[in-house]
C-alpha cells in the first residue's frame, strides 16, 4: 500500500470552519484527498473498479477535457461516478486544481 500523496501545501493555513460557506473556504486538494482519490488513486492514475468500470486516468482525462467537459462530470457525475460538486465556486477551484496537478 503505497500512498503517494502529493499534498502541496498552499501556505495560507486553510479554514477551520468548513461549515461556513463554502467560497473561500473549500479546499481541493483536501477534497480531492478525501473524495476523488478514493476512485481515482491519489495520483490520479485511475483504473479501479467502480462498479464494473474503471475510473478515469486524471494524468490523461484531465489535459484531454475542456473545463466545461471536466465541470459537467463534477456536477452532474458521469456512469458509476456520482456527482461530486454543487456550487460554481467549488467546481472552479477543482478544475484549478485539477489543471496544476494533471497538467
Ligand atoms: C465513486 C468513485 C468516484 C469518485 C468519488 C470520483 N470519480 Fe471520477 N470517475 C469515476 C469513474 C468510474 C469514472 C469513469 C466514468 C465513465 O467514463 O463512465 C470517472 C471519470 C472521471 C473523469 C473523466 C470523465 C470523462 O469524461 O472522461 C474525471 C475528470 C473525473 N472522474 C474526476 C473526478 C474528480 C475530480 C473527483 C473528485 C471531485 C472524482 N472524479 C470522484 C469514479 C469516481
């Protein structure tokens, strides 16, 4: 079991109430730790078994989609991979991160 996290820290010591709204407060890279990194590996390199299909490879998806493409699979999920994210301002700082960690 090998966790190769790649946590990059963003130095602004992040909220500690993350029941207050969310802009502002909503981490991706936390968020990504704790819910993409479950299907999707903490490296992004995909291919586990959600349901009988294999979750995307974001080293490779990720360059390959528009931020519309990548937005709507946030959104609205995408065959085994239930929606993730409801609010604009949470799916921008995703795709951001996304973009600076699969570039
Ligand atoms: C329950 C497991 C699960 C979780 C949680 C999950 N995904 Fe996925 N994801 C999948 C699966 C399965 C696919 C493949 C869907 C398909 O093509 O049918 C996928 C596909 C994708 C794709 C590619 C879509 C495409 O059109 O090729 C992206 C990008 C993606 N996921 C990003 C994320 C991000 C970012 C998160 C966290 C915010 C996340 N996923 C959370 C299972 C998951």
């Amino acid at each position: 079991m090998i966790l190769a996290l790649t946590l990059i820290a963003c130095g602004n010591g992040g909220g500690t109430d993350t029941s207050d709204t969310a802009h502002d407060h909503f981490d991706a890279s936390t968020f990504f730790g704790d819910s993409c990194a479950g299907c999707h590996n903490a490296d992004g390199s995909g291919g586990v078994d959600i349901g009988g299909t294999p979750s995307a490879d974001l080293t490779t998806r990720v360059a390959a989609m528009t931020d519309d493409e990548i937005a709507a699979v946030l959104t609205d999920g995408k065959g085994n991979m239930p929606a993730q994210l409801s609010t604009d301002d949470e799916v921008e700082h995703m795709i951001e991160y996304l973009r600076e960690t699969f570039p």
